[in-house]
C-alpha cells in the first residue's frame, strides 16, 4: 500500500465499511495499526488489512504505548467513546479524523475544540455531506448567486421507517442518555449543511418534538415482545425478520451479529436487541423534529421525520431571483429562475455510493490523505471549529425542545465555551 501511514480506532461498521475500504480500495492511505476489543471484528478487518499481530490491539491506550507509528488516527469508537482518544492522540502528535458527532454531551465537543488549539493539531469531524458532489454544487449555486439574494432554506431529513426502528428505536442511538439526542446523532450532518451553505453562524433557534408512535401503548393487540414469538409479525411493517434475515449480509444485516449466516441472524434475534419488538424496546430519541433557525435574516425550517418510505435529504432554497430544489436520494438539482425555464442538473456522484453518503465519505478521506501530506495544510472542509457550530446548534435546539423557549445562539454559544475553558482552566492549576 502508498499514502500516508494511519492508525485505526474502531472496527464497527463505519470502521469496517469505510475507513478499511478505503484503504483497501484506493491504496490511498496504509492503516498500520487497529484497536478493537472485539476479538473477533479486530482480527477479521486486521487479517483483510495485512496488519500483523503485533500491531492489533484490544484497547486503543495499548495502541498508543508503541510510540507514534503514523501520520494519523481514525477514530471510529462509538459516540461516548470519542473525547479521551482524541485528546491522547493529540498529545501525541497526532492529526485526527474522528467520527461524528465530536461527543455525545456538547462540554466533551468543546474540550476536543479547546485541545485542538492547545497542541496546535489539525482535527477534521466525519460530517461527510459537504464532500458530496450534490451539496457542493448546491452551495456553489449559493454562493455565486445564481437565485440572487438568499431569503430562506427548507430542509427535509427523511430518515426512512425502517431505518428508524433499525438505528433509533432497536439500535446503538435508541437513547437520549445512553448516546445523544436524536437531533445530534442523525441531524447533525444537517445542521452543519445548512450553516456551510449559508456561510453565517445562527443567531436564534427554536425547536418541536416528541416520540410519538414507537411506545409500548402502541404495541398491536397480539404482539409479543420479540418478532419471532409474535402472531401479528407478518402484517408488521417493522418485522425484523423482513429486515435481517434475507439474502443481504451488507448494512444494515452485518450490524446485528458477527456470524453473517441464517443461523447466526436467527440467534442474534432470539437473543439480541434487534429482535425486539419496535413497541417493547428501551427507546426515548424523538421520531420526528422540526428546527426553525434565523441566520441574520435568512428563515431555514428543518424537519427531521422517521415515517417515510424513502430514505433520503430534500432542500428547496429560495432567493430573489428564484428557487433551487434539490433531492439528494436521487441526485438532482433543479433551478427555477423566475420567468425563465427549469434547469435540471443531474449530479454525478464519482465515488461508489456507500451508506447513503453518496460518494462523500471517499471524498472525505481524500481530504484526509491531502492534510496529512502536508503540514501546512488548512483549509479543512470539516475542520473542528466549523463542526463545533453545528454541534452547538444542535445541543440548542434540543434545549430549545425541552424547555419550550427561544435560544439566542450569540449567548448559548459563547456562555458555554467560555464555561468549559474556565473549567479547563481551572483543573489544569
């Protein structure tokens, strides 16, 4: 393998899928090292890796004994495991990519933001949509005024039924206090396009949401609390023997169990919790949100929603000169200028798609393997200081939603960063 030398946190699925992918796909970078403390994912993805036994280790602390033996680190640990790794790495020399969100609780995002300044090391933030083709032409349009002045921006995250149950209701992000609030852990890729696009920092926000469907009161009469023991499951559009035991043993089957085998699934049912009942499950993430943010002027409504058949992001932008509609499942972009005729642009996406991302997240280590070639590199599209801004929208319109106010966005933002680096300040006398 060519390219930089990086080390790998993680051997989940972003992990696995991704990161290793990569590297096995493009040779653009050499992942030289793995720390996983699943015995069996972390010697399955070293042995497709070539990495030799003495570098594969169950923790990452062990990992980062050896000395520094890379360029870089991937970190691709769950969302409450990501702050400690980063800054130890950091410390060690290392530039980072780290999955998003930054943290689970915004005082974690924030310290990461802090340590970065503080070792002077670059950190990118896995927010793989700017690095679609899609939303780059849509914010080149943008910024090029081809509607005019911008006015406003609707944004729709469609997260697909089937997703929801398998991700938020069954799966890792299922819990607010476990992992994240729902508006972090799946919108967050959304707050960051809106504020990439328009090119300016939120000055107000407010938000509405609940889980209204995925509650025990809503469990059909005759379910029973796992899918194979139920007498409804076949009319059941959440069955997770529909879902898991097919003929794929790609996303979102490979998640349930390391055996891929019919059998391996059919125990993982039995015993994990993705054979649950989505109506008897530990789940308290909202199943639908709508965000309505003011940046200097410019109106954006956003709406994250689990009951749709398709899984995908629509944007409509409105200037004044026109509007432009974007639907990112499908990869197009229409131009409506007033008084003249639809332009339809049909975006290429370049890369293979892979999870969704539509080529972004290939185009994203791209990027990685740029910085890490050279020192003097910046111009970071997702460096941490720009991920920070979405994160903090976020965690506001989730206060937003449970207190029923209007958050200031200049105040929120910097009470908080001034409040963890004070903190900060203080623990390090």
């Amino acid at each position: 393998m060519a390219g930089p030398k990086v080390v790998l946190i993680g051997a989940g699925s972003r992990g696995r899928d991704i990161y290793s992918a990569y590297a096995l796909e493009t040779s653009k970078i050499d992942i030289v090292a793995l720390a996983e403390p699943n015995d069996q994912r972390r010697n399955s993805l070293a042995e497709k890796l070539k990495i030799s036994s003495d570098r594969r280790f169950k923790d990452w602390k062990d990992l980062l004994s050896v000395g520094k033996i890379a360029d870089g680190v991937i970190i691709a640990t769950m969302d409450n495991l990501h702050v400690e790794p980063a800054i130890e790495f950091m410390k060690a020399g290392y530039d980072i990519l780290l999955e998003k969100p930054i943290d689970r609780t915004l005082d974690g995002a924030i310290k990461v933001y802090l340590y970065s300044r503080k070792y002077k090391k670059r950190v990118m933030v896995a927010h793989v949509l700017r690095y679609t083709k899609f939303f780059r032409k849509i914010r080149e349009l943008v910024s090029n005024g081809i509607v005019g002045d911008l006015i406003g921006i609707e944004h729709k995250e469609n997260v697909g039924y089937w997703h929801m149950a398998h991700s938020f209701v069954r799966g890792n992000w299922r819990s607010r206090e476990e992992t994240a609030p729902m508006i972090l852990t799946k919108s967050c890729h959304d707050m960051d396009i809106i504020y990439w696009i328009i090119g300016k920092k939120c000055s107000k926000i407010s938000s509405f949401g609940n889980l209204m469907h995925f509650r025990k009161e809503k469990m059909p009469a005759g379910a029973a609390e796992r899918c194979l023991d139920c007498k409804v499951e076949d009319e059941c559009p959440y069955s997770a023997l529909k879902l898991y035991l097919n003929s794929s043993t790609g996303w979102p089957q490979n998640v349930i169990s390391d055996d891929l085998s019919y059998e391996g699934r059919l125990k993982a049912l039995r015993e994990g919790p993705y054979g649950r009942c989505v109506y008897n499950c530990d789940n308290d993430v909202v199943d639908h949100q709508v965000v309505s943010m003011d940046f200097e002027g410019i109106n954006v409504n956003f709406t994250m929603q689990a009951f749709t058949f398709e899984m995908d992001r629509r944007i409509r932008i409105f200037g004044s000169k026109g509007e432009i509609q974007g639907h990112f499942g499908k990869n197009e972009i229409d131009v409506l200028l007033f008084g003249k005729e639809r332009e339809k642009i049909q975006i290429e996406s370049g890369y293979i798609d892979t999870l969704g991302h539509s080529g972004g997240d290939f185009y994203m280590l791209d990027e990685f393997v740029k910085m890490l070639g050279d020192s003097r590199y910046e111009s970071i599209s997702t460096s941490i200081g720009d991920s920070l801004e979405s994160h903090l929208m976020a965690w506001a319109a989730e206060e937003s939603r449970l207190k029923n106010i209007v958050i200031d966005m200049d105040i929120y933002r910097s009470e908080n960063i001034d409040r963890v680096e004070k903190s900060l300040e203080k623990s390090n006398e």
